[in-house]
C-alpha cells in the first residue's frame, strides 16, 4: 500500500487556476496538494525499463536519476490514490536550481530538486503529468511553487504495473528529530547531539517500531459524496458522509506510521509527532482496525487553553470551547486558535477575514467576547503562545508514547489523541491522567 501523502486544500493555487484558465480549470471543487516524500519511491522492474528509455544513463549519475524516477512515480501514484470527479489532486515541486545546500543530518535521498525536475519533465514528454509554472505576485509575495497535475494516461500505467511495484526508503534511517528554521517555512537547521536529542530520537525509533509491527486498515471515504461544513479561507469545507462502495480496507503503510517530531527554532517550541496517517479524516480513522481488532480514538479536550489556565495554576472549564451549539463550538474553537497562534491582533484579524469573511470590527467583537469568557488567560493572547503549548503537548505524547513502548500497547498519535484497540482503551485513560497530572499537576479531561 501507498503511503499516505499529507495533503491539504490550496487555495491560492485554485484560486489562480479558475480565474487564469477557466476553461480548463473551471469546474475544480477542490484543489488538494502535498509535497512529494522525497525519501521515498517505487521499485520494480518496469523502474529500470523507464529508466533506460528515457535518459542516457552513466554510472555517474545513474543512482540520482534512479532515485529521483522511483521518487517521482510514487508521487504521480499518491495523486492517484484518492482522485475523484469533484477533487483534483496534484503537488508541488520548485523548478527553480537555486537550492540551498541540505543539512547533512536531513539527507534522505541522493538527487537534488534539479534532477527531480529532470525527470518529471521527461515523464511529461509521455504523457503521465503536466505543470503550471510557480510565480511570484501581489497575492502570493512569497511565491507559489510549479503545480504539477497527473494525466489520466499514468492511472492507465499504475493500473497495470502497481503489483509489481513496492515501496523503498532510500537511507536506512531517516532523522526523526527535525528542527526547523523559526522564520517559517520548511528550511531545517542543524543542531550539536547531545543526551537530550540521543534519548529522544531513541524514544521514536521503539515507539516506530512497535507501532509497525501491527497491521493497521481503514475504509476511505468515497470523495464523490459530501456535503458542505465550516467555512476556511473562503471556502466551504467539505464533509465526506460515504464510505468506498463495499467498505474495502485498505492497509495503511508502514511508512504512514513513522513518526518524527518536529521543532521550531529552539528544542522548546513546538516538538509535536507527525506522521502520514494522520492526514485520514475523523471519520476514516473511525474506522482503524488494528490486527483486525476494532479501536478507539482518546482525545484531550480543549488542551491548550486548558494548559493556559493550568500552567497559571489555576483550574480550567470543563469545556474551554463551550457553547449553545455544535457549530458555534466550533467557531469557539477557532476562535481562541488565532488568540493564541498569532503574534499581535492585527495578524489574527487577518486569518479570521480569511476564514470567515465579514470585517476587522466583526473580528474584534468576537475575540473580546472570548476574552472576556477567560480573563484569567488572557494575557496570553495573542503572543504566539502555541510554541510553548505545542512543547508542552508534546512532552505529554511523548510519555504516553514511551508507557505504549514499555506496555507492548499498539498507538497512534494524533497531536492531542491517541488511538489504540479499544480493549485497551481503560489503559490508556489512566496514563494519559497519569502523563497529564506528571507534567501540569492539574487532572485532562477526555472524550471518548
């Protein structure tokens, strides 16, 4: 099976398309991109066959070209996976040569984004994906990158050869402690080993390896069907109500269990586990089985304002996002997000008009009335206060993880849940409390 690529919707990219290209683009629902796993790709023997036809091969540079080919079929194969008449699926890739030198500690492949695009436009001469060229503008100041777009000629090819095709790695291990620049964007920097990085690049190694162990299946969702839910970034976001036709699991890869967690400029800002599994909705992930034994999903509600409240020393709601109505929970919810995610208010406004529409004052209204719901957090607000909480939440997976590994317990995070058989749901509970009291000396509360 396919590891599952972390995609999400791009608005920016659609936007440009339906209003550039109308004609051919005018009738996307839904943009959905990621980028390509470049340490990973498809081996089989039709590999090679493509290889030898398409480039002049020397012992030079035979491993890149290789690498960047196996690495761009699993990416076309990935857009494949959950295509459907309402919902485009693409990725991008810079076109651009002017890389930045990789971090030793980071390297995971062989070729650079050069021979990528070598080969991607080679695979375009035959048909299998086309582009649209990244570019910089008064919308986009940072600049988008090449949008490439499968062809249906390549669902022909993977129709016909994904049997005799696997999944590879292209180093034996890749780094599971990343540190990202704090600027933003994805540039990662070094870092000097130390105890601390060792234990804890030790401790996702085990909890990798235990998890992959097990089998895990889901049923996906059938994108054909849905109906319209919150409203982001201007557009209504989509509920998916049906599963496949005859609830066929699938297996989820092993390299969609393998976690790495992530930091942001320093070893105490953010530090959460990702993974591909955790791009599956709420409803897919209903429906993980594990060995085939059924499972459930412990969430830790409302966590970081309840670790705001916590950490001030005080006790929180039982329900930090409380209100009336499912819907206007979640407007709470996103809410208190951009009080506490966004460096000043001005920059808050800003995600609240891209989400919700409406005007600053009608943003205002709304986080001062949460404000005045929690004034003894307050001060928190808007201070970019998720760093710190994602560290804190961080540490609270990590000792769960840690007690699963020790315990021979199948888990899967899923940033502040877990799942795992429900016959060992009861224990869970309890090291969940037990992690949570540990670190914050205040009791969580969970949904089942």
């Amino acid at each position: 099976m396919l590891p599952i690529p972390d995609t999400q919707h791009n608005h920016k990219w659609a936007a440009t398309l339906v209003k550039t290209k109308p004609n051919t683009f005018g009738q996307i629902e839904e943009l959905q991109t990621f980028t390509p796993m470049y340490g990973l790709g498809l081996e089989g023997p039709i590999v090679d066959e493509i290889l030898e036809s398409l480039f002049a091969v020397t012992n030079r540079n035979r491993t890149q070209l290789r690498q960047a080919l196996q690495c761009s079929l699993l990416t076309l194969a990935q857009c494949i996976m959950h295509a459907s008449s309402s919902t485009v699926y693409s990725f991008v890739h810079r076109r651009g040569t002017n890389q930045a030198k990789a971090v030793l500690r980071y390297k995971d492949r062989s070729f650079s984004d050069t021979h990528m695009t070598k080969v991607l436009d080679a695979l375009a001469s035959c048909g299998y994906v086309r582009y649209e060229k990244g570019f910089k503008g008064k919308d986009v100041p940072m600049g988008l990158a090449t949008l490439w777009l499968v062809d249906s000629s390549f669902a022909s090819w993977v129709s016909e050869h994904i049997e005799s095709l696997k999944v590879v790695q292209f180093v034996e291990q890749r780094e599971t402690v990343v540190l990202n620049n704090e600027a933003g964007g994805e540039k990662r920097k070094d870092y000097d080993e130390n105890d601390q990085t060792h234990s804890m690049r030790q401790r996702i190694i085990s909890g990798n390896k235990a998890r992959t162990l097990h089998e895990w299946t889901y049923i996906p969702m059938d994108r054909v069907f849905w109906e319209e839910g919150s409203r982001r970034r201007g557009k209504v976001k989509k509920e998916y109500r049906q599963f496949m036709e005859g609830d066929e699991r699938h297996l989820i890869s092993p390299k969609s269990l393998e976690c790495r967690r992530v930091f942001k400029g320093d070893f105490e800002s953010g530090g959460r586990f990702y993974c591909g599994a955790q791009s599956l909705t709420k409803a897919e992930r209903g429906t993980i089985q594990i060995d085939g034994e059924p499972t459930i999903e412990l969430d830790l509600k409302s966590l970081h304002p309840r670790l705001l409240y916590n950490l001030e020393g005080f006790e929180a709601p039982e329900d930090c996002y409380e209100a009336d109505t499912k819907e206007q929970r979640a407007r709470n919810k996103m809410i208190c997000l951009y009080l506490i995610n966004n460096k000043d208010r001005v920059t808050a406004r800003r995600a609240f008009m891209a989400d919700f529409g409406g005007t600053g004052d009608e943003a205002d209204t709304e986080f001062d009335t949460y404000i005045e719901q929690h004034p003894k957090i307050a001060h928190h607000f808007f201070k970019s206060s998720w760093k710190r909480l994602q560290f804190m939440d961080s540490r609270i997976v990590d000792a769960v993880l840690s007690a699963a590994v020790d315990k021979g317990v199948a888990l899967l995070p899923i940033h502040d849940s877990f799942i795992t058989k429900t016959r060992d749901a009861y224990w869970l509970n309890d090291v969940i409390r037990e992690s949570y009291c540990e670190l914050i000396g205040f009791e969580p509360v969970l949904d089942w």
